[in-house]
C-alpha cells in the first residue's frame, strides 16, 4: 500500500494534440525531467476521454504511476483536439479543471502528408489506411482536397467567423465517423477545432506549441514548456545535440566533462550517448518519404485562408505560409 505521498493521482498535464506534429518527441523529451511522470503505456497516450470518459476519475487515475506533490502526471492523447466527440473538452475541464493542456501544432501541409504515410504503414487495415494503400499521396489530395472544399462552402453559410460557426464545426468532428480517412486533410484546419476549447481554457492554462519550432530548436522549447508549468527548469537546451547522421535533436545530458574544453567528443561517441526517437519518427521531414511539390502546394493553398484566421485567433504568426 502507498503511504499517502506516493498516491496515484490525477494527471496535471494533458497534452491533445495535434497528431503528427511532433507530440510524441515532446513528451519523450519531457519525460525526462524528474518531477514529470508518464504512463507505461505506447507514447503516453492513455484514450481515456475518447474511450472510456464514463468510466470516472478512479479509472483515469489507474493509468498513471504514483506521484507525490511536487511530481506531475502527464499524458498526451492527440486525437483530443479534434475528436468527433464535441463534449470532450468540458468533460476534460470538469474531471481536471486544474490540469494544464499543451496542444503542438505544425505546418498542416507537413502534418496531413506525414498522417497519410503513417495510417499506410503503421494502420494498413483501418479506413484511413486503406485509402492510402490504393491512393498515391496525389491521388488522394486531387479527390479529398475539392471534395472537402465543397463540404466546407455547403456548411459555412453566411457566418461572418470561424468562431459562431458552430455547424461546421460540428460538421469537420463528425467526419471521423463518417468518412474518417478526410480526416488526413480536416485535422489540420485548426482554426475550427480550437474554438471548442476557448471555452473551457484561457492562456494561464493552455499552451500552443509549435512543432516547427520544436524540430529547429528542440531545447528551447522544452525550456518553454517548463516555465508554462512552473517547474524547476531541470532540463535545458544545451542538453539537446544534433543526431550527426540524421541531424535531429537528441538528448544527452550536459556534463562537466563536455563542458571541459579539453576534451574533444569523437562522432562515435556522440552516437552512444543520445537518447533518441525511434526511426520511423521524422520520415517526411528527412527527405526518406516524398510528395510531389505541386499536391503539397494544392494542399498548402487550400490551408492558406484557415491558416491566416487561426494566426489571427492565437495571435502568433507561424511559417506555414
């Protein structure tokens, strides 16, 4: 039995999202400062408001190891943000109300070519799946691209905002059940899915990460990310050093001896000591998968006006134009 320090506990941070934007990284790399605890589980992603809400808090505690008070519990879900359940974030808020929430967000061009060759590979016999097996990436963009255009138009109406649009909304969640490999394509309107959870979360308590950023300065935002949480900043962009061979951040824990200007670090030695992401992470951004420059620019113009309004709802300009 636990004394009362090491009780399971509810978790202080959630992160939901956004698949393929790089969420898996950063809860490896948060995981490893010692105050932050994660679920044995694959990735840290637990399901639990998308599978099992009902099932109550005692149930949502199970998932995550013992923690005293200064520890912090954390999962990370990425089908949170945009699941086809519109209540998922007032339940979220009711069961944790205190819990901080990181949500990673990525060039949706990027994301939506990387989900596609991901559903191929790791989810083959899923709907998703499917469709990229018998598509080409081009193929797919030239018919779910007009096809979810005219969805769009159909449901906009004369809304004058992304904001009181309310039935597309509801319209894009839905698609998860009803043609869920559009889903490729609708995660990455973000400016839709935040709207949600602007309701139950302001900015004390919700982080928006930008996973390009994440890839070209890795330590710098997990030194970010420390700060939002009020932790002791333990973990620090200098313990982050370039893969020599696929040139990704790593970690490696900054010592005495490679802060010793005397002591210089052989390549191979460099390789022994990162603690690295698996090798099938980073595939669209290495060059080792492709996509043709004009469906990525087809799917980048596409974005281009829900890109403009989400910059103008968060208030930050990202890179993606």
């Amino acid at each position: 039995m636990f004394c009362l320090s090491q009780l399971k506990h509810l978790p202080k941070v959630i992160g939901i999202g956004v698949k393929k934007c790089g969420t898996g990284g950063l809860i490896t790399f948060l995981a490893k400062h010692p105050l932050i605890r994660i679920p044995k589980i694959h990735s840290g992603e637990t399901f639990f408001f998308t599978e099992k809400p009902k099932t109550g808090p005692y149930t949502y505690r199970s998932y995550f190891p013992p923690t005293n008070k200064m520890e912090l519990g954390m999962e990370k879900t990425p089908i949170y943000f945009d699941s086809s359940n519109i209540n998922l974030a007032s339940t979220m808020k009711k069961m944790v109300p205190k819990a901080k929430i990181l949500l990673m967000v990525c060039d949706p061009t990027m994301r939506s070519f990387s989900d596609y060759i991901h559903e191929g590979d790791q989810h083959p016999d899923s709907p998703a799946g499917i469709v990229t097996k018998q598509n080409t990436f081009e193929e797919f963009i030239d018919k779910y691209v007009p096809k979810m255009q005219l969805l769009l138009q159909q449901s906009h109406d004369n809304h004058t905002s992304y904001g009181d649009d309310y039935k597309t909304q509801i319209m894009l969640r839905g698609l998860r059940k009803t043609i869920p490999e559009a889903t490729l394509i609708t995660t990455g309107l973000y400016i839709y899915h935040i709207q949600t959870w602007k309701t139950f979360y302001d900015k004390s308590n919700f982080l928006i990460v930008d996973g390009e950023e994440f890839i070209k300065n890795t330590g710098a935002v997990i030194e970010q990310i420390q700060e939002f949480l009020g932790i002791p900043k333990l973990v620090w962009k200098e313990d982050f050093v370039k893969h020599p061979d696929t040139g990704f951040y790593c970690y490696r824990k900054l010592t005495e001896k490679h802060l010793n200007g005397s002591h210089v670090e052989t390549d191979d030695e460099l390789r022994t000591s990162l603690k690295c992401l698996q090798k099938n992470k980073g595939r669209t951004r290495n060059g080792v998968k492709h996509a043709s420059p004009e469906a990525l620019e087809k799917l980048s113009q596409f974005y281009k006006p829900y890109n403009k309004a989400f910059y103008q709802e968060t208030g930050k300009t990202y890179n993606w134009l």
